[in-house]
C-alpha cells in the first residue's frame, strides 16, 4: 500500500463526492471482512457533521463505479440503498442500518423475502439502449469457462482430469441461450441485513451490473449454500418476480461457470486465494459422479 493512500485512505475522489452533498467530514471507518487472500477493503462509513452517516466506497476503477450507479439509478426496491452522488471511481449510497442476518435464525418467509429481491433485481427492465449491456451467446460463455478451468490448471488449482470433467459436465447441462438483465453477482447471505422495518437489505454492492442472469443465479449458489429446503424457499419468492427454472433445468452448467469464474477472479489477486471456490468444485463433481449426474441444485 502506498504512503499516499496511507495518509488519506479515502482518497481525492470520495472526498470530492462527499463534499459534492454538502458534507462535513467527521469520522471515515473502513469496512471490511476477512475475506480471502490478497483482498482490501475499500469502503468507509462516513458521519458528517449534519449527523448523517453515508457509506462511501472507492471502486477500482471509474467504469465500475458508473455500472453500479446505472443499476442503482434504475432498479429501486427497499432492498437495495439509495444511491446519492458518484465523482470517477467513488460512490456514495444511504448507511444501512440493520442486523447481519445468520444462517440459523433465517425462516422460510425471509428466505423468499431474499429470493423475490433478487428476482425483482433480475426482472428489472434495461434500457434498449445502454453502455453496460452485455449479450453475449451462450458459445462465448463455454469458451470462457474453458479458458478459466486452463487458467486454473495452469496455476496447480485444478489437475487437468478435474478440468476437462468439469468442462464436459458443463456442456452436457447447456443451455442453447442465455438471457442478460440487471444482476448483482455477489447475492449471499454475508451481504444481507435485516432492517428495523424487518425489511431484508443488501448492503455490498460492488458488482452491481448487466449481465446473464442465470450466471448470477449460479453466482448466488456457489456463494450461499442451502439445504434442498432452503433453496426451495428462496426461488418459491424468486419465482414471484421471475421463473428459476431454466437456472434449475440448467444450473449446472452456470454452477460450474460461476464456481471457476470465481476461483480466476481470486487468481488474479492472490495464489493461495482459490481454495474456496475450488473446494466447491470439487464437492459438486464428486456429487455428481456420485448420482450418476442425476441431480439438481436444488439437492445440494
């Protein structure tokens, strides 16, 4: 980490947004979790001297903080926070005020709460017309799993058996297309919160996007393991907004997209910061070699 960003960890941009509200900084907290190797946190609880308290985040870079507040301008559910003010790579939203939601305490009810939210994110209309549309066909998704299952193997994650396995299960449960909208990539429990309104929020944001839906739904299963029971509950309310049941006919095929899509991303950050995803590969091949691929991810 540079002496710079030491000195002022919120850097130009955010302070800039800030000020863009009419704000006094008072107090900058940064927020983070454990993560995974190589991770950095890079958002902040901001109190002003008006008393209000915001949450700030510096993005990567510019075209990821305009993604996010494309889709936060566009989708509006008291699920997601309100977005305020953007300056290049910083952005602004609402403090959520609300409890961490934990496995154990969640009910049938609020996991369909959960599972309505995201479909109401997925069935959100995007313009015709937009700088972050992505369409790609579905032959383009097949090249990309395989590219990142080679960069695995590559990198000693993966041998090349489990690599090739996973790529021909992937082809056997394709789908022949796959529909884009508004997706948030990073839908799982960790990310939740349960307001006083006893209204279920999601509070990290950072992938906030356009791309195929049924991969976020991929995205969601890798990141949030549930029982048979639970996932039934989820896509019940999910099914409110949107059908799961091209995700369920085909969710293999976007398990195994979304499971290496993560593990490369990881990749790029830190060596030793692949085991999760791949650890969940390798259970979903053994499961399958197990029932003879007779199985949905409904079941596990």
């Amino acid at each position: 980490m540079s002496s710079d960003h030491t000195r002022n960890p919120l850097g130009d941009e955010l302070q800039e947004v800030i000020r863009g509200v009419n704000g006094e900084l008072i107090e900058a907290l940064p927020l983070g979790s454990g993560g995974y190797p190589g991770y950095h946190p890079s958002a902040f609880r901001i109190r002003l001297a008006d008393g209000r308290v915001l949450k700030g985040r510096l993005y990567g870079n510019w075209q990821r903080a305009a993604a996010v507040e494309y889709v936060l301008q566009r989708v509006h559910h008291p699920g997601l926070p309100r977005m305020l003010a953007r300056a290049g790579r910083a952005l602004l939203t609402e403090w959520v005020d609300g409890r961490p939601l934990v496995a154990e305490e969640m009910t049938s009810a609020m996991l369909q709460q959960c599972g309505e939210l995201l479909g109401f994110i997925h069935s959100a209309p995007v313009p015709d017309r937009n700088p972050f549309e992505r369409r790609d066909p579905i032959e383009e998704w097949h090249r990309r799993c395989e590219r990142d299952l080679a960069a695995l193997v590559h990198a000693q994650a993966l041998d090349g058996g489990e690599a090739r396995r996973a790529f021909e299960l992937a082809l056997s449960h394709a789908p022949s297309r796959c529909v884009a909208g508004f997706v948030h990539r990073d839908f799982c429990l960790e990310n939740l919160v349960l307001r006083r309104s006893e209204e279920i929020c999601v509070v990290d944001n950072e992938t906030l996007g356009i791309d195929a839906c049924d991969f976020d739904l991929g995205r969601m299963w890798y990141r949030w393991p549930m029982s048979r029971e639970q996932r039934e509950a989820f896509f019940s309310g999910y099914d409110r907004r949107r059908s799961a049941q091209e995700f369920v006919k085909h969710g293999a095929y976007w398990a195994i997209v979304a499971v290496a899509d993560a593990a490369v991303f990881r990749l790029r950050k830190h060596a030793q910061a692949t085991q999760a995803p791949v650890v969940r590969l390798r259970t979903l091949l053994r499961e399958f070699d197990r029932a003879a691929d007779d199985i949905t991810l409904l079941s596990y």
